[in-house]
C-alpha cells in the first residue's frame, strides 16, 4: 500500500452525482456515479443510498478480471455480456470490484435497521449501458468500470468516505 493511500478519503456528493477522491484538500479523482433510485435515506429495504460518514470495510474483487459478476460479493466466474443481461434481467449487476461500506455514525447509518453494513451498500461497477450522472441504482453507488478499478487500486480498507445529500 502506498503512503498516498492512507491519506486518502472519499466525498461522494449525491445532488452533483459525482465521487472525488481526495488526498488532504486536494482532489485527486473525481468520477461520474449513480446513487440510488429511490433518493437518499438510511432505513433498510428503502433503495436509498445512505448518507453521512462511512469508511470502506472492505475490498473485494482483487485480481479479478474487468467486467466479472458478483453475487453475493462472490464472483460467479461469468464476465458481463450483454447476452447474460438478457438471460438474467432481474440481476442487480455488481461489477469488478467492491468497496463495502460501513456506518461511522452509530444511530445514524450504524445499528439497528439503518446500518449501512447490512443493508449492503457498496461502492461497485455496473455495466457500461448503465446511465451515470443520475440517480438509478438500488441505493449502492455505481461507478464505471474503468473507474472502479483505479479507484480500488488507491484506497485501502477503513478510507473514510462522506456522503453527502
């Protein structure tokens, strides 16, 4: 892990749709997201993407090729295609990489029915067909491939993320 990494944190701004990995004050990244559909909240099974402060508990995906599909942040061994959309319309497709996210704020995004852990909020790719830019997701934060995989490759577990309404 290089030095950069620890210093590194996350901002994802919901109402710009937009995600900038940050070194200090200085914006190192920034990418183009999906937040959730259903707007942003905390409550389990509501489809929003949970707000406040967060850090990554764990990377998932390492090595894996781009494209490949998780399950149950397990990959399955198939590799994205549009014939395997077609085949499996109700997937919800988690892409190449995932950044699992833990609640910080105990009461907040942490215990009980709104605790960002279970409710299995991830930072992940999703297909390129996939529109960025506006909300669409299941309440994760979807990201392109491409920039999945470079910002994987720069943070490391417990990077603080804020997510911001």
């Amino acid at each position: 892990m290089n030095e950069q990494a620890r210093h590194a944190r996350i901002e994802v701004d919901i109402p710009d749709q937009r995600l900038r990995l940050l070194f200090g004050d200085h914006v190192a990244r920034e990418y183009p997201i999906s937040s959730g559909k259903a707007g942003t909240g905390q409550l389990q099974g509501s489809g929003c993407t949970p707000l406040g402060q967060h850090r990554v508990r764990i990377k998932i995906g390492v090595g894996a090729a781009t494209g490949s599909v998780f399950v149950g942040r397990r990959a399955t061994g198939e590799i994205y295609s549009a014939e395997l959309a077609q085949r499996y319309p109700e997937r919800d497709w988690i892409l190449t990489r995932i950044l699992w996210l833990t609640g910080a704020e105990p009461g907040f995004n942490r215990g009980g029915n709104i605790d960002s852990l279970r409710r299995y909020i991830y930072i992940h790719g999703t297909p390129d067909s996939e529109p960025m830019g506006k909300p669409a997701s299941h309440g994760c934060i979807r990201m392109r491939n491409h920039d999945i995989l470079e910002l994987f490759d720069l943070v490391q577990n417990g990077t603080p993320v804020e997510i911001l309404g």
